[in-house]
C-alpha cells in the first residue's frame, strides 16, 4: 500500500499534479522566460562580449595559474633540499653567484638586475603568443585578466 493516494483527482493534496497535455500553452515558462531576461538585461553587455576567445583566456589563465604553483613548489621545495644540504655540510652554496647566474639568463635589457622592464617584456611576449592569430584579442584579454582574478 503506497504512503499516498497518487490519484491527482483524490482531493488530495500531497499528491502529484496530472500530467501536463503537450498541446497547452504553458504560461509558467512564459514567466519564467521574462524572469530570466530582467535577471540578464543589466549584463547583456557584459555577456555579448563572451566569445570563444574569452573562454580560451580564461581556460589559458587557470592553466596558467597552475603552472605558476607548480613551477613555485618545485623551486621551493628545491631550496628547501638545497639548503638542508648546505645545512649538513654536504654541499656548499655561493647564493650571490647563483643570484648573479640568474640574473643573467632572466635580463633581457642586460642591466644586470631583473626590473619591471624585464618583466614587461616578458608578458609581452607571452601576449603575443597566446593572442597570435587570435580574431577576438580583446575577448580573449578580458578573459585572461578574469581568469587571473579568480
């Protein structure tokens, strides 16, 4: 015996609704349609500039991100064994040549210190790769910068 009488013409009032003939307006969804658009209508134009390349920066800006930790935890966790060596005595560590050696490969004005020029430069190359034949750089540009923000 079923906990409830599921005869919708029962009378009462737990039981399901009848089934709804396809052939009915259904003016429920009209309403819910024009709830929709006066929820979207303040961001339509914020979801007209959502394009394919804003999506492709936004995926390119969290596999950026990861890298980015990935590449900072295994440098971390390179020191951190580096110096538990040094620590030791195992090994010895010259940091201002290891800083000088860096420096080196990192400069690209050959100043001989990383500066935010240096910096610049790299981002520019990296925006010129990821937007190369790109047909909506701009999109893809908010998407990246979103992306990053998350």
């Amino acid at each position: 015996m079923p906990l409830w009488n599921s005869n919708p013409n029962s009378g009462d009032r737990y039981a399901p609704p009848p089934p709804k003939d396809n052939n009915e307006d259904d003016d429920d969804n009209d309403e819910s349609d024009s709830d929709l658009h006066s929820l979207l209508a303040p961001y339509t134009p914020f979801l007209q500039t959502l394009t394919l390349s804003s999506f492709l920066g936004y995926c390119s800006a969290i596999t950026a991100k990861r890298i980015g930790k990935s590449l900072a935890f295994t440098i971390g966790l390179g020191f951190i064994v580096c110096q538990g060596l040094v620590y030791k005595g195992f090994v010895t560590v010259d940091w201002k040549e290891v800083e000088k050696s860096v420096a080196q490969v990192v400069d690209t004005d050959n100043d001989g210190e990383i500066t935010k020029q240096d910096l610049q430069r790299y981002w520019k190359k990296a925006k010129s790769i990821l937007m190369n034949k790109i047909p909506d750089a701009s999109g893809f540009g908010l998407g990246f910068m979103f992306g990053l923000r998350n």
